[in-house]
C-alpha cells in the first residue's frame, strides 16, 4: 500500500461516519422535538363567556336571602339563610318551636325568599282562626293576616299548597331518616330512634304508637300528628 491509498481509505471512513452521525441527527432530533413539546404545559385561554358562568355560579353558591321569623319559635329575628333554604330550617335557626306552637297552616317546605316573613301561631291563635269558620279557605285567609293584620305572613299554606297537603304526609313505616327531619322537633337522633322502633317491631299499626319511643312525649306528638300517616 502507499501512502495515498492509506490517505484516501480514512478520507473514506471519515465521509462514512459523517454521514452516519448525520443521518442519526436527522431522525433523533425530531423525537426529542416532540417528547418536548408534549411536556410543554398547553395553555387555554378561556372565552368571555366561560368566565362570566362562572362568575355567575360562584355568585349563585354564595347567595343569602333576609329572613324575619316571628311568633312560637325560641328565638324570634332575621337570619340569614343560604339561597334554596326552606321554612323549616329558618325555624331550627331560630332555635325551633315553643311547646305551644301550631304549624298546621304553615308550609315547613316551602323555599324562602329575601325579606320574607315567617311567622309561627299558637295553637291558641290557630284555634280561634278555626272558630271563625271551618272552612279551610277562612283559616288560610286568617293565617296571611294573622293577629295583626298589618303584617302579612307569608310562610302560609296557599292555594297549591293545600292540594298537595294530604299527600305531603310523613309516613311512619316508609319515611326516610331525611323525612322524618321536615317534621317540627324532630333531630337526627329522634328520626333515627323512629326508624330503629319500626325495624324491631314491624313497623306502626297506629300514629299513636310514635309516642312509644325514646323521647317523643305528648306534647312533641301533638305538633307532628297532623303530619304523619301510616
């Protein structure tokens, strides 16, 4: 061999491996190109109008209604309650009702409003709106005015109201434990001990029979008969 031919051989070799470390380059590149761009976070802009729904749902969440309740509740006064809040749980805020309250001509699941008035009778004031008339459209007119008919009660029963009373009953053998909580004076731990009663002795034969157990006396039994069934 001369020295030309030796000289001309690893120009060879060297043009090969060039074009060997060009052509990995040319299909190595574009994989770490893409492995990059896939760990680069993507960024969403969003619309006008997805920030206004959510502005608007986050508003929504955080709506609270004026509440004034009066009458046979512990704690007479305005609250402040949560957007979709019934009557009943306004009256638990007002530390629930008196011994001598009467919710017979009051929807306890009716949803309140901003600046409503709840006001809970007596069983003494709800007996002398029945001696004007038995008629249940008197009653209904007498709850609205109430004592004093300068104030306007707005937490009655009304027209649709009453057609749904006879079917709104609480029924002992088939209520919910969430059931058993519209009813007035009712906690957890009474509507748990009505349920537990039921299981052990087959469910109520009579609506008296609720006085049976623990902690459901006469006097919370005559402020949820009218709302039980059977």
């Amino acid at each position: 061999m001369t020295f030309t031919y030796q000289h001309r051989k690893q120009i060879f070799f060297l043009v090969l491996l060039f074009l060997f470390l060009l052509g990995g380059a040319f299909f190595l590149v574009p994989k770490l190109s893409k492995k990059e761009k896939k760990n680069t976070p993507t960024l969403v802009l969003k619309t006008a109008k997805e920030e206004k729904q959510k502005s608007d749902q986050e508003e929504k969440i955080t709506s609270f209604f004026q509440v004034d309740i009066k009458g046979a509740v512990q704690q007479p006064g305005i609250y402040s309650v949560q957007e979709g809040s019934r009557v009943i749980d306004v009256i638990r805020l007002a530390g629930d009702l008196t011994e001598n309250a009467d919710t017979s001509v009051i929807n306890l699941s009716k949803k309140v409003f901003d600046e409503m008035v709840i006001i809970v009778y007596t069983k003494e004031e709800v007996q002398n709106f029945k001696q004007v008339k038995e008629q249940e459209d008197i009653v209904q007119k007498k709850c609205v005015e109430g004592p004093n008919s300068s104030v306007s009660n707005d937490a009655c029963l009304d027209e649709e109201d009453d057609e749904r009373a006879s079917s709104s009953k609480v029924s002992l053998n088939n209520a919910s434990k969430e059931e058993f909580l519209t009813l007035p004076g009712i906690g957890e731990s009474k509507a748990e001990a009505i349920i537990k009663y039921r299981e052990e002795h087959g469910g109520f034969q009579a609506i008296e029979e609720v006085k049976e157990v623990s902690g459901i006396g006469e006097s919370l039994y005559n402020q949820i008969k009218e709302d039980l069934t059977l």
